[in-house]
C-alpha cells in the first residue's frame, strides 16, 4: 500500500514516515512541488506519487495569526484541503482528511461527539470547518479525523516547548482551564495505517464521513505541563515548576475553546482501534527529547521565542497551546 501525506514538516507527516513499514510506503508531497495555497499544483503532484490513499496533513495552523490572514487561512484549510480530496476522487483514491477541536465553541460540559453542532470562535476553526465541507463535497469516500492537542517528537509542540523552557527557567505559568485530550502524533499516524488498511482491502467499506481521534485521557494544559516535566526530571532532563493561571490572565487575539475534548468511541467502534492512555504515549516522545536535547530534540531558542506570548507581569514565562493540530 502507498500513502501520499500532504506536508514534509508536519508532526503527522513524519510520524507517518517513521511508521511506514515494507508493507507501506508513506511518501510526504510538499511545497513546491503541492502548495495548498496555489491550486493549481495540487493533482499534479498527487498524481506523481502515485497513491492508493492520500493522507491530507497539510494545514495552515497559526491560530492567533490566522486573525490577520483570513484569506490565506482560507485558501489553505478549505479551499487546498477541497482540492486534494477533489485530486483524491479524480485518482480513484479514499482521502483521510485531519481537523480539529476548534470547530467547536467549548461550551459543552462533555466530551464532543461527532454529531454536536459545530460553532468555530475564530478564523482558524472557522477555515478547517470549511475544509471538513469541501473535502465531503470533493470526495465521497473521505474520512474526516477531528483532533487536538498534538505533540511529537517531531516539529513545534507543546511538549519540546515545555522541555526547552524548562531549562532555563523555575517556573512556568500555564493555563488551567482549558480542558482536553492531549494526543501523540505517533498514536494518531498508527491510527491511520489502521484505518488505511481497512479502506484498501475493504471494497465494501461504508462507514465513511466524521470522526473523532484523539489521545486517552483528558488533562487541563498545566496539568499536562505538570506530567511532561515530572516526566523529564525523572529521565533526567529539565525541570521547572508550573503554576496555574486563568485563560483570562494570558488575552489572545483569537478565543480558544474551554473544552476541547472529544470522543473516540465511533473510531473505536467501526475501525478496532483505540489510542495507548496519555500518559504512556506522552512518556514515549518526552524519552525520546530528553533523550535528543543537544540536537533536534528541542527547536532552536530563537524559534521557542517566537512561540511565546507576553510574559504576565508576574515576569514569570507564560505558554498556551498554539502549535499544529
């Protein structure tokens, strides 16, 4: 089986790639050759890679920027998203198409299933949304995968943020009341091959549409900071305290939602296949960072800065989640 993944930098792309065996082949079709935000380029290159499932990774995920670049979030998320299912259907070929928690609002007091209305608070959630149509429209054999809080080993994260903050300073504010299911980039690539698997040698296979995919558990984003640093202590790697504070003390051009769980249990149901428990896989990719901290295992002091928000006046460093999905 081969798979073409939209993307080279994405934490799903190389998860994949890492993951890939002799029975499948993962091939990551990026910029130049596809480039979601030039149309134009997108069959050509699926074509080239000669898929029998594409994977559509590849997604513009500047939350707060997306604020100020509605047309380019757009173009992206919805409009490039469209047109690699539309290349997808014009090869013959199902799509597995991955989006996100911010479509929904975060007033639920529950975990979000996939027939919960959906209501984006910004432009970033409002594009994917459109994405998760326009692929529908594009390809009737489309599997649509919701999730959140991503991290890896690979690319930017709140994980390897954490970890690089960590060493150098004490402590680290983080928010506590935004709740989720914090979800490993592996466990969601493995989730693929699965579902993958299925779509190639079940010709019959008709449960296509929305599902949920998400991590094992559910945590608020200080104490997830809590378990990655007590993790990393005990591995030997950096270490600071982390101290709770309200989403009200860190303002952000665009609104996160309170609640970003969601359930996995229709993806659970129809493929077979449920995710480790958060801790386990959390544990596996802080292993593998501390393990790497003099070399990619951290991104690059200047490229953490960018990362950050204002610090609070306490001067303490405060994060939040704002990495890819």
């Amino acid at each position: 089986m081969r798979l073409a993944v939209t993307g080279r930098e994405g934490q799903v792309a190389a998860s994949l790639i890492e993951r890939g065996s002799k029975d499948v082949e993962v091939v990551a079709v990026g910029r130049p050759a596809l480039d979601l935000a030039r149309p134009d380029t997108v069959f050509a290159a699926l074509e080239a890679a000669r898929p029998d499932i594409v994977v559509s990774a590849a997604a513009y995920t500047a939350v707060d920027q997306a604020e100020d670049e509605k047309d380019l979030a757009f173009a992206v998320n919805a409009t490039g998203a469209g047109k690699v299912a539309e290349a997808a259907a014009g090869l013959g070929v199902p799509v597995i198409h991955l989006s996100t928690d911010y479509v929904f609002d975060g007033a639920k007091d529950s975990a979000y299933v996939e027939t919960d209305a959906t209501a984006p608070l910004g432009v970033y959630g409002a594009s994917k949304l459109a994405g998760e149509k326009a692929v529908a429209a594009a390809n009737p054999r489309h599997l649509i995968l919701r999730t959140a809080w991503v991290y890896s080993p690979f690319g930017k994260n709140f994980v390897k943020t954490m970890l690089r903050l960590a060493s150098d300073r004490d402590e680290i504010s983080v928010v506590a009341d935004q709740w989720g299911n914090p979800t490993s980039a592996l466990d969601i690539a493995d989730a693929i091959l699965h579902a993958a698997a299925r779509l190639r040698h079940d010709k019959n296979f008709a449960a296509f549409g929305v599902y949920h995919l998400t991590g094992s558990g559910e945590t608020n984003w200080s104490g997830f900071a809590r378990h990655i640093l007590d993790t990393s202590r005990a591995f030997g790697g950096s270490y600071a305290r982390v101290r709770d504070i309200a989403t009200v003390d860190y303002p952000t051009k665009a609104r996160r939602p309170a609640n970003s769980r969601l359930s996995s249990v229709k993806f659970a149901g129809v493929f077979g296949w449920t995710a480790p428990e958060c801790q386990s896989s959390a544990m596996t990719v802080i292993a593998r960072c501390v393990g790497d901290g003099r070399g990619s295992g951290f991104p690059s002091k200047r490229s953490t800065m960018d990362l950050l928000p204002k610090p609070v006046p306490s001067g303490t460093t405060t994060v939040e989640d704002d990495f890819q999905r």
